[in-house]
C-alpha cells in the first residue's frame, strides 16, 4: 500500500454509511457493488463501472488523492441528489 494514497473512506452520500479500506483497489469495488445495485440508467451505471473499476481507475483515484483531494462523483436518484465520495483517512476502523 502506498501510505500517500490508503487508508480511505468511502461513501454514498444519503444512502450507504462511511467505510474505511486499507487499499484504493478495495475501497473501489465496494463503491462499485454498492452503486451497481441502484436504480440507474444504463449510461450512468456504465460511467460509473468506468470511473470506479474501469482499467484506469486505480490510478486516476490514487493520483487524486496524492494531490491532498478527494474523489467526488454526484448523481441524482429519485430526484434526490447523491456523491460517490473518497477521501483519505485515518488508520482507525479500517475494513
């Protein structure tokens, strides 16, 4: 692990709690399970597979990250307004 980039916590604003990962990797494909399951169009559901698990996405969040900013990605949901969050953490409660 990269300490400049993990431990992360993540978080679907409004609709899942706060969960910290050791790794980026890990944090990455829990945000992706859990948005894979909401009510979306095709077209969202297939940017967000991009953005969280897509070839580049390790990468691009870790290098997010290394530049001391989190990862926010907003979506709306039954006329309700939602962010897929990452932001670095602490080393306590890590999943």
């Amino acid at each position: 692990m990269d300490p400049a980039v993990g431990p992360v916590t993540v978080e679907l604003t409004g609709i899942t709690r706060p969960a910290t990962f050791a790794r980026v990797p890990d944090a990455l494909a829990a945000l992706w399970e859990s948005v894979r399951v909401l009510p979306l169009g095709s077209l969202q559901l297939n940017w967000f597979r991009e953005m969280l698990v897509g070839l580049d996405a390790v990468p691009r969040a870790e290098e997010t990250l290394r530049r001391g900013q989190g990862l926010e990605l907003p979506f709306t949901l039954a006329d309700r307004s939602h962010v897929v969050m990452m932001q670095s953490a602490g080393r306590e409660g890590l999943v």
